[in-house]
C-alpha cells in the first residue's frame, strides 16, 4: 500500500474527540495527515509526519473532513424556477408544489435521472461534500418510487424510502389507501434498495398516526427511520422521531420547549436545514436553544427543485452562522461529524486514524474563512476514498 504524507497544514480540523485539545473539532496546527488506501493512518505535527512514498504540500493552507450531507432530494427532473420567482414576489411555500416535480421526474427515463443524481453529486462535491444521502420521493407509485432508488444507490449508499413524500394525486381521496401502499407494496417494492425510511409529517402531508404507522412499517422491514419534521408549522413529527428513536428529526424550524427538550435527551440528531428557510423566506431554527438542551446537531442542504436547489455545504454552513447564531466552529462541526451522526456513520466526518480519507483543502489560512468569506469557492483540492479526484 503507497502512503502519502499531506504536510504544511496551518490549521487541520480533525473532529477528533480523543484529541481532547480543547476543541470538539480538535484542530491541530502546522498539521500533517497521511493516508494509505482508503484511509486515514496517522495525523499530527507536520514536523513529526513519518516517512511515506508520496508528498504533497499544502502551503499552509486549511484541511477539513469532506462534508456529510445528510439529507437531499437528488433524483427528479425538471425544476421550479416559476415557483421560486413567484414566492420571491410574495407567494408563500407549498408543499403542493411537489407535484410539479413528480409530473416531470415520472415522464424522465432512467437515464436522465441517474444523470441528474450525478450532475448535483458532482457539483456537490467540487464544494467539498464526499458524503451525500439522497431520497426518493417524486415517483409516489410503486415503480417509480423503487426506480428512484434503484438509480440513487448507483451513486450513494446512503438511500432514503420517502414514498411518504405527499399523497400521490392518484389517491388524493383516499389517503389511507396510499399510506396502505406505502406500507405495503411499496414498501415490499421499495425496501431492498434503500437504507433509511423517511416521512414528511407535516399538515398537508402525512398526521403524527400515519408517520408513525410509515416509520413502523418500514423499521419492521429493516429500514432505520428518520423524519421531516415541524418544517412549515408545530406538530408531532418531531416527538414522534424521538418517541421511535429515529436517526434524525431533519427541519426543526418550529419547535415547542417540549420537542427542544425531547431532542436534547435523545440520540436523534436535529438536521437543520437553512437553505430551505433561505428559499422559503420562512424563519429560521433556533440552533442556540436546540444546542443548549444538548442535542446533537446537523447540517445538510435538503437539495431539492422545491425548498432548497442548493447543494452547498459552504453557503449552508454561512447561513447557520450568520441567521441562526452558530459559531463558525459549530457550524462546521455539524456539517461533518453532525451529518456522520445522524447517518450513523464513525468512518466519516472526521480526520484520525482509521477513518476513511474524505479530505478537503481550502484555500484560505483558517476554517472560519467558510463563514468569514460567504460565497468565495474555498475548495481548492478534495480527496474521496484516498483519491485525490478534485
Ligand atoms: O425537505 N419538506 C418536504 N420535502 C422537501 C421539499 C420538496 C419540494 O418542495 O419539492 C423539503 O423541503
Ligand atoms: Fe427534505
């Protein structure tokens, strides 16, 4: 196995809790990392780096873990131009507008839609993610919901069940019979490709009964749950992900004291979500409160045609820093280890031995540039696997 020494790193973000250097991302300066295959073998003083076949200097710029996205929307075709125009002229968000996409993501072939997965992975990863959980969600039948994740799995091995998207138009008068299909032959249909079990709780969307009879279902066939939840008002979704011991409650932009509570007492992470509020002109979370009951929190883009067509970490982690009052150390922290968390992954998300060389460079001397320089393409070189492949 050749090793290669990453040297004159001014500031490297480890996430490393057995560090315990006074830092939850446990940064060492005048860094080095070495890898060797798909891992990292050894981090520390640049000047203590052990002797490898291969080099390479990073001129004092910045390293951090490849970011965890832990949530998205990737395969759909079409977009909402006319929709986010119209809401930026003061028409608010619907979840209704989801059918637009499903109209168009049914009528694409398999192949538009597996590019589509590739082209938003590819952008995403050219700002640094090396992690993308991606879900299914605008077929709504049978087939194309198992096609959707038939084709995300070709890309990520992170997939999400959400036939519990909407109410597919063909059942609108009959919801129960759509949760029965989704619980049954969709979910027969639908379980071997996929990893996680998602549902949208939400008024106009699935009730805290039909979530719950969703997630159960989809636990029984061996699929983990994790929950849309209290994205457009307060509701049960988010009790409910704590109540099941769901992976993650993802959205939390309306929370009651008692769901801040349930979430700091429990192992489900809080995914925030801020390009979504950004694209709504909704409020934002209140990260502070979430974070000082003791909940673990995420950040993920929620990429999708509707709420969010951003698949950027960076602008995402500026948001949570500059609107919803995380530091810029937090807000890196959950967009790596937080996103590995609430996929309940340890092999990612963090830089220390053992750990799978998801590496990116930044072109700038501290991790705070993410957030001190928003929009600026800080991402000069990315490693996936031990690869260099940016
Ligand atoms: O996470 N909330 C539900 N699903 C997406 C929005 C999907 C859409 O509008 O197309 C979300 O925001
Ligand atoms: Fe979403």
């Amino acid at each position: 196995m050749k090793t290669t020494a990453i040297t004159h790193i001014t500031d490297l973000v480890t996430n490393d809790p057995s560090l315990d250097n006074g830092t939850p991302l446990g940064v060492i300066p005048d860094a080095a990392v070495v890898i060797g295959g798909d891992r990292v073998l050894w981090t520390g003083e640049s000047s203590k780096a052990p002797a490898t076949d291969n080099a390479f200097d990073a001129g004092g710029r910045t390293m951090i873990p490849g970011f965890v996205d832990s949530h998205s929307h990737l395969v759909f075709a079409g977009d909402r131009t006319q929709e986010f125009n119209a809401r930026m002229s003061g028409r608010p968000y619907s979840a209704g507008g989801i059918r637009t996409t499903v109209a168009a993501t049914r009528a694409a072939g398999d192949e538009e839609l597996s590019a589509n997965v590739a082209r938003y992975l590819a952008e995403a990863l050219r700002q640094g993610t090396t992690t993308m959980e991606t879900k299914s969600g605008y077929g709504l039948t049978v087939e194309d919901e198992a096609r959707a994740l038939r084709i995300a799995g070709r890309h990520t091995d992170e997939v999400t069940y959400l036939g519990a998207h909407i109410v597919a138009p063909e059942y609108a008068d009959d919801p129960a019979g759509y949760v029965g299909l989704v619980t049954g032959p969709m979910l027969d249909a639908c379980a071997p490709h996929a990893r996680w079990i998602d549902v949208f709780c939400e008024r106009g969307a699935f009730d805290g009964d039909q979530a719950r009879a969703v997630l159960t279902a989809g636990a029984a066939k061996g699929l983990r749950p994790r929950v849309h939840a209290n994205q457009l008002g307060h509701g049960p979704g988010v009790q409910l992900a704590v109540e099941l011991g769901a992976a993650s409650a993802d959205h939390c932009t309306h929370l009651t004291d008692a769901d801040i509570d349930a979430l700091g007492q429990s192992d489900t992470v809080a995914t925030l979500l801020p390009g979504a509020e950004f694209s709504t002109r909704a409020a934002w979370p209140d990260a502070r409160r979430v974070l000082a009951a003791g909940a673990t929190v995420a950040l993920s883009t929620d990429c999708n045609p509707g709420s969010s067509f951003t698949s950027s970490m960076p602008f995402c982690i500026a948001l949570a820093v500059r609107d919803m009052g995380m530091t810029p150390d937090e807000a890196l922290w959950s967009a790596t280890a937080g996103g590995a968390a609430a996929l309940r992954r340890t092999d990612i998300g963090r830089i220390a031995p053992g750990a799978r060389a998801d590496l990116v460079l930044l072109g700038a001397p501290s991790h705070v540039h993410l957030a001190y320089r928003p929009g600026v393409p800080l991402v000069e070189a990315v490693w996936q696997h031990g690869v260099r492949v940016r």
